[in-house]
C-alpha cells in the first residue's frame, strides 16, 4: 500500500504575541478575514518594556501566543486585521512576524483535493 501525503507549500505561518487577555479578540479578527483557526500558548518574555510600566511597575510578562497558518492570498489580509485586533500600533502591546513554510500537511477533503489537482 502506497501511502499518498497532500503537500501544500503555499502556507505562511503568522506568529503574533501579545499581552494576556488579548488572545481571543486577534484570533477571532483573523476567523472573520478567513484563517481556518489559531493555536494559542502562553509563555513569559522579558526586554525593555517590562521596565517602563507607570511608575516603575513592571509591565506584566506573560503573554499569549497566536500561531495561524494561512495561504499566500490571505497572508496580507488576515495578518492586517490581526494587527489591528491586537492593538501593536500601541507600545508594548505585542509583537508579529510571518514565516514561509516550506511544506505543510493535513488532512484535504476529496472534494477539495480533487479541485485542486484539477487546477493545475
């Protein structure tokens, strides 16, 4: 038995970080621009910013990290709106970047997968 494995290599993975609490509203932005879904841990980052808190209070470290893989026509879109959602135009809000991906795989339904291949 041969086994078959649907490769896409038109994903880019969109990693966002930003203050806890503020998950939910960026992954649901990036659902309602397209994304399929999000995975989301929490870590604890230190640098600058946790020292310039009012008065001297350190600003909390513990973060949220989002990470949505989308296709090449969604990327801008959906990494806009989660910008957005998340508020990094603040200072200390959080940060994003994007990584290509070479090749990814999961399960296509056959009715997908068949539209696919026929398109190209």
């Amino acid at each position: 038995m041969t086994l078959t494995i649907p490769v896409l290599t038109d994903v880019h993975l969109i990693t966002c970080i930003v203050q806890r609490g503020r998950a939910d509203a960026v992954v649901q932005a990036a659902i309602e621009a397209g994304a399929e879904g999000a995975t989301i841990h929490f870590a604890r980052g230190t640098g600058l910013r946790e020292k310039l808190g009012l008065l001297a209070v350190a600003v909390n470290a513990e973060k949220e990290v989002i990470s949505i893989a989308v296709s090449r026509d969604q990327l801008n879109y959906v990494f806009e709106r989660m910008f957005l959602a998340g508020k990094l135009d603040t200072p200390g809000m959080g940060f994003m970047y994007v990584t290509p991906v070479e090749r990814a795989a999961t399960h296509i339904p056959p009715e997908i997968l068949e539209k696919l291949i026929g398109e190209r």
